[in-house]
C-alpha cells in the first residue's frame, strides 16, 4: 500500500497504468525486521527513491512506530 500511496503522490496510479497495458513486475525484495510490530500498531512507512537505472528502479522503505524503526527494505521494480 506505501508504494502505491507513493506512486499516486507522484501522479501515478496502478489502476491507469494497467489501462495502457503497463505492469512493473518486482524482481528483487529485502527486507531487514529490527523489532516486531503487534496488532493495531500504526506504522508510518516512508518510500523513497534510492536507485534509478536505464529499465529499473529501486524504492526504500523505512518503517517506525512510534518514532522507532522497526524495519527497513528495498523492491527493485523492471
């Protein structure tokens, strides 16, 4: 959801694009747990641009609750 929440703040949305017959298929996903999250936490999850190559790009996520982060991680999209 952060992701797609991300694209749409960009103009982008999932829904338009598979109308012009786009897909960004994943393929490479990390990611490191630091603590674990429990029922009914509020994450605040922060997507940023880490890498843009010629037919790829990566996103980050930093995930707290609570001002402390508990996980991090990475989708290369094609």
């Amino acid at each position: 959801q952060a992701e797609s929440e991300f694209l749409r703040s960009l103009g982008f949305s999932y829904r338009d694009m598979k109308k012009l017959g786009l897909d960004w298929p994943r393929v490479h996903v990390d990611c490191d747990y630091f603590s674990p999250p429990f029922y009914d936490d509020l994450m605040d999850i922060a997507v940023s641009v880490e890498r843009v190559g010629r037919t790829s790009f990566t996103l980050a996520f930093h995930v707290t609750i609570a001002g402390v982060q508990v996980s991090k991680g990475r989708i290369t999209v094609v």
